[in-house]
C-alpha cells in the first residue's frame, strides 16, 4: 500500500531535510521519494500544519502483561501509545509474575510481535523485584531485554546493585534505577511539605530520591557501568545529575511528562489519580527540571504509564494505589509545560531514548524503513475520555486544555491516523 503525506514539515535533527516542508511517499513500509510535490494515486494523508518526525519512543510504561490485564494488555497498551504519537515503548518489569527469566522476556516479544508499536522488555535486576537474588539477566539480554530494572522497587542494598551493575557491565547493557529510600519515605503519600501539611498527609521527602541519587552516582563512577535514573523529580537530583555528567560519568536522567505540568499543590482536592511515585513537587523542583531538560541534564521524556482500575484509585486518597495514565497525553503535556521547542521535544521523545538503550534511531531518508510520527505543536485541544484507548482511564488530565496534539504514527508498513 501506497500512503503520500502531503505537505509536512519535518522535524529530525539527523536529516538533511530538517525544518522543510516536502511532501513524503510511502511504499511497502519504506520512504519511496521525499521532494516538493509528489502526485500519487494512493491513500493521502494531510492536516493543517503537519508536522513529521521519526517515531517517537516511551522508555518507561506498565502494560501489566502478563498477570493483570484488566487492567491493560499489550494490544491495548500498543493502542494507547500509537494513539500518543509512540512508535515504540520499553516496558518495565513490574508484571505478575515479573519479567524475571527469559520466559518472560520471549512472551512480550512474540505476544507483541507485527503490532504498529514496536515493544521492548525491560528484564528484573532480581528474582521477584525484592533487590535479594540477582536474575540471570544476561539470558535475558540474548532473549532481547534492552535494560534491567526493578521498577518502582527501589535497591536498599547497595553492595547487590554495585554487583548487578559489574554484570550488565560486561554486555554493555543498561541498569535503571528508582531513586527512593524507603526508610525515609515510609508510609508516604506525597511530597513533604506546606501542602502535606495542610492536608493533613504523610510526606515523601525530596531527600529520599536525593540520597539514593547520591549513592548511585558513586557506584556509577566506582563500576564504570551505564546507569539511568528513572523519573527524577527533585531539583537537587537534577543538580546531582548534572555533575556526575560533567565528570564523565556514564549516568542518564528522564523525566515524567506529568512532574514538568504540576506541583503539589494540585493535590488540594485528594485526587487519587494525582497520585505518583515520585510524587509531584514543588514549583521550585519543577522549573529545576524544566533547566535539566534544556541544558541536557535531563535527557528523555518518559509517560510513566500506570494503569489502574477503578478500584485501585476510586477511594480515599491514603488507600488508592500511585500512578496514572499518560501515553495518550504525554506530548501533548510535554509540548504545553516544557519550554522545549518542536526539534529539542523530538531529541527528548525519540532520539535520546533509543540512544540511552542502543536501539536503532529512525532517521527521515529516501531509501529508509518509514518509522514516522505525526504531530501539530499548535494545535489547541482538551483531552476527554474518547481519547483513552488504554483500558483504564485514571487520568488526571481528563478536562485540560493543551496546545499540541500527536495525529498519527506510521510503522511497520501499517498507519495509525486519529487526525
């Protein structure tokens, strides 16, 4: 099948074509021809300020395949992502079972296997994310896992990751850390301070990430291995970060799109789905974030993807589980809160992703496999329910106005189109 898409302005900072407006044919999953005006029989795809860019890619979303998939499969995950703007997502190891064992890891991929979006695992650092028992990662790693977390199961035991962290070393692979001390956090709710106070809840201490951060850079620096922190929301963090970079360091930040857009005093209502680990911080953490991002402290932007069912999060505040929705808004909050232009969003949402996790970069040429996002950074629009294709809807943002909208994916030969 032939697909022209007329008249979009391509935004890839590693093409030639960058910033131009051209018209693009696409046959048999490759570009055929990218030139000024193309004449073609063949289904076409246009929009009033169209823009295209290599597919974008989530490195950090819960499918909750295999083991809760009321909550959200991998055929419904893969909608909500295409329905995003994301050609690919790397999904965290928190299933049930976990993805501990090249079982598992070999599940998602055949389960996922000639689905528009293309899904990579992320195997355990340890046998039923309890941070005791290292997994026999490098099978996993020849059965296709790009990275090894224990998700939001922090590591208490630093001599375990340093271990881990020496292992993956010798493949060349990836640890990715949540960055929270437990004994400090405790039974906390959300972000220590005024607000907490105020409403009366318990307090998850900035300080808590910060610790764990400051510990991971030094065992970093001692392995010499490759480690990234999963979605910083501390100003300091982003300061710690930022000097480990500056001496050589081989560490990697993200940041979730939702901790750019909100700060904790949005929790005043006790909306469940405002609910995160890490939880949303201050005003002063958020603009520190906003830098990281700008200076490349921070360098990918992730939708920390949690569905739940309504009866994880439709109760009181204390009892309902963290996390929320987000590929389907995650650009779209990105491109209104960031301060991030159209070319620095792709470097954040595509390119620097794949980089961190050695996977292939899509690039906008004549001759290439086509792995397209389409997207309109202007266009105003208010998210509501009918743009949920996840199986849960615990969103946040259901009722907001947003400026930047993701219209479509193409990959695989096959073209998602929402318009």
């Amino acid at each position: 099948m032939s697909l022209l898409v007329k008249q979009a302005k391509i935004i890839d900072p590693n093409s030639d074509l960058n910033g131009k407006r051209m018209d693009i044919l696409l046959e048999g999953g490759k570009i055929k021809s990218i030139r000024k005006n193309i004449s073609s029989k063949g289904k076409t795809i246009t929009a009033s300020n169209l823009h295209v860019s290599p597919g974008w890619f989530d490195m950090h979303v819960n499918f909750r395949d295999p083991g809760d998939e009321h909550k959200e499969d991998l055929n419904s995950g893969c909608k909500a992502a295409a329905a995003g703007g994301f050609t690919g997502v790397a999904v965290m190891p928190g299933t049930n079972p976990p993805l501990h064992s090249k079982a598992e890891i070999e599940y998602i991929r055949n389960k996922a296997r000639g689905n528009i979006v293309d899904v990579h695992p992320i195997g355990a650092l340890s046998k039923n994310l309890e941070g005791k028992v290292m997994t026999e990662m490098y099978d996993m790693y020849q059965s296709g896992s790009v990275a090894f977390s224990d998700e939001k199961n922090p590591i208490p035991n630093a001599g375990f990751l340093s271990r881990a962290m020496l292992y993956v070393n010798g493949f060349n692979s990836l640890v990715i850390t949540h960055s929270e001390d437990k004994n400090i956090t405790l039974e906390g709710m959300m972000n220590e301070g005024e607000s907490s106070t105020s409403l009366g809840l318990n307090g998850m201490p900035s300080l808590a990430e910060e610790v764990m951060v400051t510990r991971d850079v030094y065992l970093a620096e001692y392995t010499d291995a490759r480690l990234h922190f999963a979605t910083l929301s501390s100003g300091k963090s982003v300061d710690l970060v930022r000097n480990a970079k500056r001496k050589g360091i081989k560490v990697t930040a993200e940041v979730a799109a939702h901790q750019l857009a909100l700060d904790d005093t949005a929790l005043a209502e006790f909306d469940s789905n405002l609910k995160y680990n890490p939880p949303l911080r201050t005003a002063q953490d958020i603009a520190a974030l906003k830098k990281g991002l700008a200076d490349g402290t921070i360098d990918s932007i992730c939708s920390d993807h949690c569905p739940e069912n309504v009866e994880n999060k439709a109760r009181e505040f204390d009892l309902a589980e963290f996390g929320a929705i987000g590929l389907e808004t995650a650009y779209a909050v990105a491109n209104t809160f960031s301060g991030l232009n159209p070319e620095q969003l792709v470097e954040k949402l595509c390119i620097a992703p794949r980089t961190i996790l050695k996977l292939n970069v899509p690039v906008i040429k004549t001759g290439n496999k086509a792995n397209l996002t389409f997207f309109d950074p202007k266009e105003k629009w208010t998210f509501s329910q009918k743009y949920i294709k996840s199986k849960s809807a615990n969103s946040p943002f259901i009722g907001h106005e947003f400026v930047g909208k993701a219209l479509g994916v193409y990959n695989k030969g096959k073209l998602y189109w929402a318009g």
